[in-house]
C-alpha cells in the first residue's frame, strides 16, 4: 500500500503540473470580450471579415441577460447555434462599433499652423493642410454611457478626448499602470512599446509645464516599474550578466480581437503547445510588430507563423526605449529637486546602456541585433529597429553612428527609394517586406539626424525625401494616408498579415507632419530619385555637402 500510495501521488503531481503549464488566466474576466463559449461560436461562425469588429461592438442589454439567452439558445442547437440564428443573436443583443463614441476637435487645433508657412513646396504646403484637418476625423469623446454602464462595452472608459489612429483602431492608449496595447478590456494584459515619457518630454518642450509633470511623474514611474517587475530577463555574455526586457504575455486563449486565426493556427499543433502558441502571439502583439520574422526566426518553421516565439527574444528598440526613458525620468526628477530619485534612474540608465553594448551591439557589423535567449546568439538580419539606439540617444561612442551609416551602406538598404524597408525577409507578414511603416522611417531618419556626421545628416534628409514622395504620390492618387506602405513597385498601400489595409493614419500623419516640419524649406513633390548603389552614394551627396558648408 504505501508503494501504491507513493505511486498515486506522483500521477496526482504529473497531473497538477500538466494543469500548471496548459491553465494559463484569460486576458480578462468579461465571458462575452475575453474567454468563454458565446466568444468562441461567434467568431469562429466569422460572421465578420475582421474578428476585431465583433470585440468591439457595445452590448444592447446587461451582459447576464446576454450570457442567459445565450446559454439557452446554444443548449437548444447542442453548443452549436446555426449560423443565422447566431447572426439574430448578435444584432439583437449587440449594438454596432464605434457608438459609444463621438466627434471632437482639439481646443487648441488651429485651422493654419504656423509651420504649414515653412515649406516650400507648393504642392506639399497645401497636402499637409489636408492632413492637418485630418485630426479633426481621428479626434474622439466618449459618450457618457461608457461611464454609467461599463460593464456593456469591451472600451474602457476615459474622461479625456484622444485622437485614435483610424480605420479598425477606435481606441485610445491610455496609462493603466502600464500602457494596455489599446483601450479595451481584451488588451488589458499586454502592453505595447514604453514611449509615455517619452510624450511627457514632448509636451515639456512646448509647455514648459512643470506643475503637469510633478503631478504625473508617479504614472511614468509606474510603467517603468511595470517593465522592471514583469518583462525582465538576465543575459549573461563574457563572464558578466546583464539585465534587459522583453516582450512577454503569459496569458491564454487566442487573442480575442483575432481569435479564429489565432484557434485555426493552433490547430496545427498538438493540443499541449496551444497556450504557449497564444501567449507568444500576445507577446508579438505587445511589441507592436504583429506580425515579423523577427519573431519567427530560430524556430523549427520560420516561415510560420506557428513557430512564433517572440519571448524568446531581446529586442533592440524595447531597450532602446527604457534606457531613453530612464535618462528622461532621472532629468525630470532633477528637474523636480529630487536627486535620489534622479540618481536612481541615472543608475538605471547605465545598466541598460552597458547591456546594449555588451549583449546587442555587434562592432563587426556596425549595429545592434534582438539576442536569441534560447540559442545564444544574435539575430543578424536587417530591420530598421536595429538602428533604435541612435534614434533613443543610447549609446556611449559617437563613432557608432558612423558605423551604423556604414551597416545601412552594406546591407544595400540605401538603394530602396520608396522608403526603408521593414525587413529584407518576405514572409507575408505586415512587419516584413516589402512594405515600409511611418515610425520605423522616423527612426532611422532621426537617428542618423542627430549624428555629428554632416554625411548622416544628408542621407537622413535624402531618406526623409524619398518617404516624403512615397506618401504624397500615394495621396495623390488614392486620396488617402495608409498605416503601411508596399514600397517594391513604386510605391502602393500596404499588404499583408492579418486584416486589409487600414486608412487615417496617425503616426503616417505624424511623420509626414514631422518631417514637414523639419526640412519643409528643401522638401518636394516632383519625380522621385532613386539612390545610387552604396559605393557612389558619397559622390551623390558631395554638391549637397558642399553646398551646405557655403556661407548663407
């Protein structure tokens, strides 16, 4: 007996443990946006082309009245309602997207800006006074029935107004201890890249409003904290271990936004790799690149999705951001007479910066490269985020910039003169070629901006131009800005990945204003330049370098 005993506790803990790794949490309560079988038969029936939709309908009743019906009805068809009768349920129990919001324009909006003056061009001057009505579209308010009945709808309700970026994305992004990957209760678990102190900066700069940041510094302290506590992984390389972040959700269930993908997909794999298959989708989402060989690489399929392991992973621009903020945080506490807490972040920014030297940058290579945990190597493939710590200002010899022109050089990325690429790597995948996205642009073009270099600086412009043309042409013909562009065949809206391609856009509105901003006295339309292979680019830019040494 003892034996027997002994024998059956040890199935008990098999089983226990088997229990631990498959019962991940849902990413929220709510049995109706989260988890749960009313869920799973509506968007598995794919009553909408767009899964995201459905999760982002308000409901017309209380959500115990909709479960109830709902119960019985699947009772009644034996847990699967036809299709027609589960249409009937959904558009009587459900009100359409994007109700519970209304117009609104910013106070301070003005309908002429005063940098529409800068730019030269007259055909850009008057394209970027039609962009800039644009967030008069992308503005919105919530209706006060968010507030008084939150448990009807999946957004989570703001006092303030918010600009959303458009198309399918009717949310905001607002601070929740940390910054949820949008502002609905489904994205809750997640986050998305740390840039909130960043945006504090920006405002400073305009504002000079110390009064806002020594009421808000808590909630920047806070994300950060978020990362530190949640996202932290331990690097160790010659001898020494570093601390760095990752993206990382462990939570399970497909993604409800996207949850018959998400459950098709895992049903290629055995039933005990699913969850773990979920939360690396929820990672790669977290990052913001959903979807990107990135986080395909190094595993058993890299042209599959199925092989996703974006936790694996020590991306450059995550720590590129934290180790921006954290010098932003210790400058604000300074700012404030806080020197401990200055000090403390200073700390913080030193690690990270050693990190990034010791673990990512490659010197061989003249960049920086995400650390493959599990192999033990870097990932040596081109992506615009391998350049992020130029962009964030995180790094300690200034000759790197020039080593990274020289890696943008040798990698042939220079020749693309549509606009940078995401990836060289065509998988399918939005976040790979061929198509090219506003932020990423802005990183690179930032990045080599800053650099002492005059040569950095005429090539950050040349790449400004090029992206520049890429929008305006596209604008010219479609009559409309894209989150993504396909730059393989002069440039065209982008594809790819899970959903259509999506028009508004807030950060291809944002950059293309930025870059307006900064170089709309030598910016134009006309016909578009290529870029001359890399050993001929210094003679390309030798008249504009000259040039830009002449007395004025």
């Amino acid at each position: 007996m003892p034996g027997r005993t002994w024998e059956l506790g040890l199935l008990l803990l098999l089983e226990l443990g088997l229990r631990s790794q498959e019962a991940l949490p849902p990413p929220c309560e709510s049995e109706i946006y989260c988890h749960g079988e009313l869920l799973h038969q509506v968007q598995m029936a794919k009553l909408y082309q767009d899964d995201k939709q459905f999760v982002d309908m308000p409901l017309s009743v209380a959500p115990e009245q909709v479960l109830q019906t709902f119960t019985e009805l699947s009772r009644i068809h034996n847990h699967s309602i036809p299709r027609e009768q589960l249409q009937a349920f959904v558009q009587e129990h459900f009100r359409a997207k994007g109700q519970e919001l209304q117009p609104w324009t910013p106070a301070d909006w003005k309908d002429s800006p005063q940098f529409l003056q800068k730019i030269s061009d007259g055909k850009l001057r008057a394209w970027a006074g039609q962009l800039h009505q644009l967030w008069k579209k992308l503005g919105k308010k919530m209706k006060p029935e968010v507030l008084s009945h939150p448990e009807r709808f999946s957004l989570i309700y703001s006092d303030h107004p918010f600009i959303v970026p458009g198309g399918r994305f009717v949310e905001f992004y607002y601070c929740y201890g940390h910054i949820p990957n949008g502002g609905r209760v489904y994205y809750l678990q997640r986050s998305q890249p740390p840039l909130l102190t960043l945006m504090m900066d920006r405002y400073l700069t305009h504002t000079n409003d110390t009064t806002f940041l020594q009421e808000n510094i808590e909630t920047l302290a806070l994300e950060l904290d978020f990362w530190t506590k949640n996202r932290t992984v331990s690097v160790s390389v010659g001898g020494k271990t570093y601390l760095l972040n990752r993206y990382y959700v462990p939570y399970g269930g497909p993604r409800p936004e996207s949850y018959s993908k998400d459950a098709e997909l895992a049903n290629t794999l055995p039933e005990g790799d699913r969850e773990a298959l979920w939360a690396e989708l929820k990672a790669g989402a977290e990052s913001g690149w959903d979807f990107s060989s990135r986080w395909l690489i190094g595993g058993p399929n890299p042209n599959s999705l199925s092989s996703i392991r974006t936790s694996k992973l020590v991306p450059v621009d995550l720590n590129a951001f934290l180790c921006q903020a954290e010098e932003l945080m210790s400058n604000f506490y300074s700012r404030l007479g806080n020197e401990s807490q200055a000090m403390k972040y200073r700390t913080l920014r030193a690690q990270h910066l050693a990190a990034l030297n010791a673990v990512l940058w490659d010197e061989e290579a003249g960049a920086w490269f995400d650390y493959d945990l599990e192999n033990k190597k870097k990932n040596g493939e081109f992506y615009p985020s391998n350049l992020t710590p130029l962009w964030a200002g995180c790094f300690s010899d200034p000759g790197m910039a020039d080593k990274a022109l020289k890696y943008l050089e040798d990698s042939q990325i220079l020749t693309y003169q549509y606009g940078i690429p995401t990836s060289l790597q065509k998988t399918g995948q939005q976040w790979d070629f061929p198509n090219a996205w506003a932020p990423l642009q802005d990183l690179v073009i930032r990045g080599l901006a800053k650099a002492a270099l005059p040569r950095a600086q005429e090539v950050a412009f040349q790449l400004a131009q090029n992206w520049i043309r890429t929008n305006f042409d596209v604008y010219s013909r479609k009559s409309a800005m894209y989150e993504k562009y396909d730059i393989s065949n002069g440039g065209q809206p982008g594809g790819g990945g899970e959903y259509e391609v999506q028009e508004g856009f807030g950060w291809t509105n944002g950059v293309v204003l930025m870059l307006l901003d900064r170089y709309g006295d030598r910016l134009t339309s006309g016909a578009q330049l290529a870029f001359l292979e890399p050993h001929c680019l210094a003679a390309t830019l030798l008249p504009s370098l000259l040039l830009s040494l002449l007395p004025r």
